[in-house]
C-alpha cells in the first residue's frame, strides 16, 4: 500500500481544498514532491492539511461507504478509495478534488454500454446448466428440454460476439 | 508454472523499444496506459489474498478469451526471480510496484511486448500500448483494441457520469494516461525546461524526469503525459498531447540551434568527450552513462557525430539497465561489476556501429 505522501491546499474559487495524493500520483500530476513542503509554484499553497477544525469537518471524515466500509478518512490517509462503491458514497466531498485534479466532474470519454455481455450471458448460463441438471434428476424432462433450448440459444450468441 | 524465460527476451530491446519510428531524435517511444477495475470488488490495496486470487482469476479468464493475447503466457509475479521481475519492470511491462508486491499478480504480454496487461496493480487492471517513436495513435489503438477485446467478457466498474472507476481519483474518468518518452537536452542545457514546465502545467500535461527517483533527472530523459484523465473523449485526450508534443519538438530543434550557434566549440567539446569516454571507460554507473549517451544523442542529432545511429543509443537506454546486464551475462553481479559490464556492452555497441 502506497500512503498519501503528499498534502497540499490549494485555493481554488476563494474555497480551501485539501489534497491528498499518493506519491506516484502526486509526481505524474507535476508536483515536485521534494519541494511539496515548501511550495511557491502556482497557485498552491503549501504545508496547510485540511485540520480546519470544526464539527462539519469532523462529520464528513466519519463518513462511510456501505459497501466496503471505508471512511472519507482513509481516503484522506491514503490518497486511494477502498471500492467503485466509494466514489458514490464520498460524493460530495470528491467533487473539488475532481475539480482540481481534471478539471471536470463529468466523464466524456468511451461509454461501457457493452461491458460484462458475454460475461452475464455465461453466468446466466451457468445457472441454466444448474437448472437442468436438476430437472433431469427430477425427471422433468419437458422442462430439461426448454431449459437445453435456451442455453443452446445462448451458447450461439456468444459464439456470434466474439 | 508460468513456463517463462526472460532469456527468450533479453536479447532484444522489444519492437517499441528498439529505437526507430518517427522523430526518434527526441521522442523515444510512445505510450498509452488504461486503468479499469471489475465490478463487484474493492480496489486492489484494500483486497485480502482470496480477493485478489478471485481477481485475478476473473481477469485472467477474459484475457485468454482475447485475440491480442492468442499466443501469450500469462506470467505470474510469484513464480519468477526478482531479477526477472527487475528484467520486466525495465522494458515497462509490470510497473516497479511489482517489484515489492507479487502475491496474486501477474501480466501478459504480446510477443512484440506492444500491448500489455498487468493484473492487480494499483487497479485490477492496467492495459498498455506501446509504440516506438512518436506514434501516440499507434500506441492508442493498441491499448484500446484490447480493452474492447476484454470488456464482454469482464463486468467493470463504471458510473454513468464519472467514467470509469479507478483506485486513485486522479485516474477516474478515462482511466487513461498517454505519454511520450523524450530527451531534452537543448532545453535543459539552455535552462528552457523551466519555462516548458510551468506552461505544460497550465495546459493541464506534466512532465517529469524519466530515470531516477522523485525530482533527479538523468540524462535529460523527461516522460511528458496528460494530466486530467476525466471529462475530455480519449480521442481528443491524444490529439492534445500529440499537439503538445509538436510543439515540444520544434521548442527542443530550437534550443539546440541557438545553443550550437552561441557556443559551437564547447559543445563540440562536450559531445566528443562523451562519445571518448562511451568509447573506452572500462567502469561507469547508470547516472554517468545516460548522460553521456545524452550528450552524444545530442552530437548525433546535429550531425556532428556520424557514425553511430540513434537507434543504437536508443537500445543502449534499455540494455545498460541492471537487470538487463546481468541477464545478458547469465550471471548475477554487484555495482561494481555491473559497472564494468556496462562499460563493456556500450563499447561493444559503438564499435560495432563503427565498423558498419
Ligand atoms: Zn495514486
Ligand atoms: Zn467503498
């Protein structure tokens, strides 16, 4: 695990915010690490971590993803997000890293309408497999052999995908 | 059993690496890298080993399935010597974090090494596309050829309105980084690369020194690449950088001139004695030689020097990395005698190129 390294602030629209990369980010981002501590470049404005200590601050730290039960904490710490799920759960307080960072908060890139197609056709075929098998050792051969239907109908799409 | 032999592969610097390929003078070699992650899983530093094996065998599945990968082995980090590893990570098949973490990670590669998977890496997968010279489209198509090979058959982690989601959030969005290798000694020399610096930043591209560590730079190798990866379309995240590096090329053409026309013979002086010493010196460290061969680049790209092809000091970047020397010797080696090693393989390379 590479921790966040690198703590900056930065003054962005009169609004303070924190940054915390890890160190391989930080560097691709052009930020020179070894000067980090001490930094005139731009408009950033060094050495200032997010300690601004007030209730609200102390809130949006504790708050946790369902999913994987990360805290926006450890995303501090860490400069990484514990799952997808994350970026959901942390919403609000990503939105100015996003800022900062690309510039944007809306992707405009490749679309993954496609993604996983072949991989959810197999994984319904499984189970379809796991149905059959239990029809043939229930005797329900009238079932067996619409649930062989489908799956042979299934195995032609995907043979056509790829 | 991964079956690999990072001695089938030693002996060449890999077809993006070998040095040609269009304005190969200052740009070396291009490269694209995307990051995707597969849905359903926490990203890969925050996976337990059943995790990361349910991972990795998920993606390694969807690769097989894929063209690019027909005539590939898949190459388990776990399986081979960290000096094969080092081999690897030299030539940018797995990154340096393979290095130290192996458990459950792995790549494959193509035979000519210009497309790449990693598994596990920082995300749950890193698809590169290599090409050699200024080839960004090149690069590109690779790259994402084998995305689209791999997405029916692996669910990813995406949002509708943030892209694709990445462990760090400074790849979110794309999950694409394109970059260019280049060499800049004009600018350097010239004290420019400041001013080169702060303008690529404002145009949201950094650039940072090649070899070494943190700020060092070594030999005027700088990677110069895009900075945000969410809100603009792939295509156009290249046509910026392609641009960018246009204007590079003709910033570094111009410093080198205007530094020959004010200081002809110190410079003479400065490349002829790099290329003496690549000649003869029996013992030299990695720093030493890259800036030698820096300077002799920049001798050979003003003509000056005339014997010895850019690609062949092209190939040298790769071939007097450690792991590189001591693989090629089939035998392991401490600094100084890797020193020595490569003082002999940069002779050998220059009095070869002499003689033909
Ligand atoms: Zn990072
Ligand atoms: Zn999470």
């Amino acid at each position: 695990m590479r921790p966040a390294k690198v703590h900056f602030t930065e003054i962005v629209n009169d609004n303070m915010v924190a940054m915390n990369l890890c160190l391989e980010c930080a560097e691709e981002k052009g930020i020179d690490v070894n000067k980090a501590g001490s930094y005139g470049l731009g408009d950033l404005v060094a050495g200032l971590i997010d300690d601004t200590v007030d209730s609200e601050a102390e809130r949006i730290s504790k708050v946790r993803c369902p999913s994987c039960g990360y805290e926006y904490s450890d995303f501090k710490k860490i400069g990484r997000l514990g799952c997808p799920d994350c970026y959901d759960a942390f919403e609000a307080q990503l939105v100015q890293v996003l800022r900062h960072v690309h510039g944007s908060t809306q992707h405009a890139g490749k679309k993954a309408a496609q993604v996983g197609e072949r991989a959810a056709l197999r994984e319904r075929m499984n189970v379809l497999r796991e149905e059959l098998s239990e029809a043939i050792r229930t005797e329900d051969y009238e079932r067996a052999a619409a649930i062989r239907d489908e799956i042979r109908g299934l195995e032609a799409q995907v043979e056509d995908d790829a | 059993m991964s079956g690999f032999d990072a001695n089938d592969i030693v002996g060449t610097p890999g077809a993006w690496l070998d040095g040609s390929g269009d304005e190969n003078e200052i740009v070396l070699s291009s490269r694209v890298r995307i990051a995707r992650n597969l849905h359903g899983h926490r990203f890969t530093h925050n996976c337990d080993n059943a995790e990361l094996d349910a991972i990795l065998r998920k993606s390694l599945d969807a690769a097989r399935r894929t063209r690019a990968f027909a005539r590939s082995r898949y190459i388990a980090m776990g399986e081979i010597s960290t000096l094969d590893r080092q081999l690897l990570a030299e030539r940018h098949l797995v990154s340096r974090d393979f290095l130290h973490n192996s458990a459950s990670r792995g790549v494959l590669f193509t035979p000519d090494e210009a497309t790449s998977l990693m598994i596990n890496e920082e995300d749950h997968l890193r698809i590169q596309g290599f090409a050699a010279g200024f080839d960004l489209g090149g690069a590109f198509r690779r790259a994402n050829d084998l995305d689209d090979q791999l997405a029916p058959d692996v669910e990813i982690a995406y949002h509708a309105r943030l892209g694709y989601l990445t462990a760090c959030p400074t790849n979110l969005g794309t999950g694409m980084r394109v970059s260019v290798l280049v060499h800049l000694p004009g600018l350097v020399h010239s004290k420019e690369i400041h001013k080169l610096l702060e303008s690529l930043r404002k145009l949201n591209h950094s650039i940072r020194g090649f070899f070494g560590e943190g700020s060092e730079v070594m030999g005027n190798f700088f990677q110069l690449s895009n900075s945000a990866a969410l809100g603009t379309p792939e295509d156009v995240i290249v046509k910026n950088l392609r641009e960018m590096v246009v204007k590079v090329i003709q910033y570094e053409r111009r410093s080198r001139e205007l530094l020959f026309h004010k200081a002809q013979r110190l410079l003479e002086d400065k490349v002829w004695r790099a290329y003496g010493l690549l000649r003869y010196a029996r013992s030299v460290n990695t720093k030493e030689a890259l800036s030698l061969i820096s300077a002799v680049r920049l001798g050979v790209g003003a003509g000056l020097v005339r014997d010895v092809p850019i690609q062949t000091l092209n190939q040298l970047v790769v071939y007097i990395q450690p792991a590189h020397l001591q693989k090629r010797r089939g035998t392991t080696m401490d600094a100084q005698e890797r020193d020595a090693a490569r003082a002999e393989c940069i002779r050998e390379a220059l009095s070869r190129s002499n003689r033909g």
